[in-house]
C-alpha cells in the first residue's frame, strides 16, 4: 500500500472512531427504568444518547439530556395498515412540537398486512411528515421483519410515493440481515445511502432467531466493524444507533462492551 492510501486509510479509521454511538432504550432499561436513570446509565457507558420508543414523556427526556449534555436521537413509532381507520399514536403530534427544535427522527414502522397496504398508509405518513416539517423534523420509515414495510426496498418504496423531501428510512442491521439480504450489501447502500438518515447495528451472526441477530457489539460473526466502515467510506455521517432488543445479561455491562467494541471498530 503506498504512503497515500496508509494515510487515507488511518485517517477514514480514526474519524469513523470518533463517531458518536446511541443506544435503543430497550437496552437501557425501558419500562424498568425512570428516563432520569436510563439516560445516565446511557452516559456512564460513553453513548452520547437514547433512541426512544413511545410518545410520551418527551419533556422529561429532553431535560435528562439536555443536563448532561446528550442529544436524543429520536423517537420510535408506527401504525398498522390493518387497522379500520389507519393513524399515527395520538400522542405523535404533542411529541413531535415538544421535538421542535432538537434534530430528534420520528422513525416510523409500517405495521399490519393489506392488500392495499402502500395506498394505506400514504397518506399517514404524508400526515406524520408534514407535522415534523412543520417542527423542522425528519421522519424515517423503519423496516421491520413481519410488518407491511419489512425490508429496505419496501422503506424505499413508501419513502418515494409518499413525496415528502423529509422522509427518509433507517438502515437496520437486524432486520435487513433477518431479510436475507446480506449478500447484496453494496447494491442496497448505493440504493439506500442518499435516503438513509440512521444506521442501526448490533453484534450478530447472519443466520438465526432474534438471539443471534442481535447481541452486544463483541459478540457475533458477523463483521459489524467493516459494515460500518463501508458506509462510512462511502460519506455516510448520520447518526448510529445500538439495537439491544432482548439481549441478556447485565444491562451495564452489555453496554460497556458493546462501547468497548465501537471503540476498537
């Protein structure tokens, strides 16, 4: 390798090293936890925020982060296209005027089977969309294995009938490997990348149930370090996030590792 590419290489290494790292509330005690305790722990072991499930409590979050110096990256909700009357959580425009402000994403799940799933919920996430654009939020649809948007293509595909310039979509590790996605990587970050406003990672090895898929950062076969690398060689910058969902253990300690691994990525 010559002098340049040494170079380039050390420093896309150490840059990417610099990165900040979020963490999934569901590995820092949802639902267990008081915001004020989850979001300490979250800075005790080095992340520099929470990814939060729900609507609710949006103040007392933001003023957890905002007292140690920690953003909140977003918040996590949905709907379901089987529903007689789709929507959003009644509780989705209040959260997203408390967000005003803060760069939080509003990721959003498309749940439910229908025929006519797409023609569904277009118009709700038009209607989420132009609520965060009013507050001068993002909104980014999130795959989920089993829901009526599953895979990154179906993320994508919602994103362009929607029509709205602050859709987007998360990039989910898990997910996208639960797809049986993974050997087209490269055709699908090339598709993703100019929409892609979150990545999502977690150890993982690229077959399995949900306790493969997802594990803390140290654990897995799957090369988590080089996924991240590759997006990072190819000018993503947006925010990652650690996906803890179900994993066992002690929950500081499962941080600390998985901050530990990012370390050495």
């Amino acid at each position: 390798m010559s002098g340049v590419l040494v170079l380039f290489a050390a420093a896309l290494a150490a840059s990417a090293a610099d990165a900040p790292l979020y963490v999934f509330d569901n590995g820092t005690g949802r639902g267990e936890l008081p915001i004020e305790e989850q979001v300490e722990l979250a800075r005790r072991t080095g992340y520099a925020g929470i990814f939060y499930s729900g609507t609710q409590k949006i103040p007392e979050l933001l003023a957890a982060h905002r007292a140690r110096g920690m953003r909140v990256l977003g918040i996590y909700t949905g709907m379901n296209v089987a529903d007689p009357e789709p929507g959003c959580d009644p509780g989705l425009p209040a959260a997203i005027r408390q967000l005003r402000g803060t760069g939080a994403l509003i990721t959003f799940t498309v749940n439910g089977k229908a025929a006519d799933g797409d023609a569904r919920a277009i118009p709700v996430v038009r209607q989420v969309a132009n609520l965060a654009a009013e507050a001068g939020l993002e909104v980014a649809l999130y795959p989920h294995h089993g829901f009526h948007v599953a895979r990154i293509e179906h993320a994508l595909r919602v994103r362009e009938k929607a029509g709205r310039p602050n859709v987007g979509i998360v990039f989910n590790l898990c997910h996208w490997l639960r797809s049986g996605d993974a050997a087209n990587l490269d055709a699908r970050l090339t598709e993703a990348l100019p929409h892609t406003r979150m990545l999502s990672v977690n150890g993982a090895d690229p077959e399995g149930d949900w306790d493969r898929l997802i594990q803390t950062l140290d654990r897995g076969t799957y090369d988590v370090g080089a996924f991240v690398r590759k997006w990072w060689a190819r000018g993503y910058r947006g925010p990652i996030g650690l996906q803890c969902y179900n994993v066992p253990g002690d929950r500081e300690e499962n941080l600390r590792r998985s901050m530990e691994a990012w370390r050495k990525f």
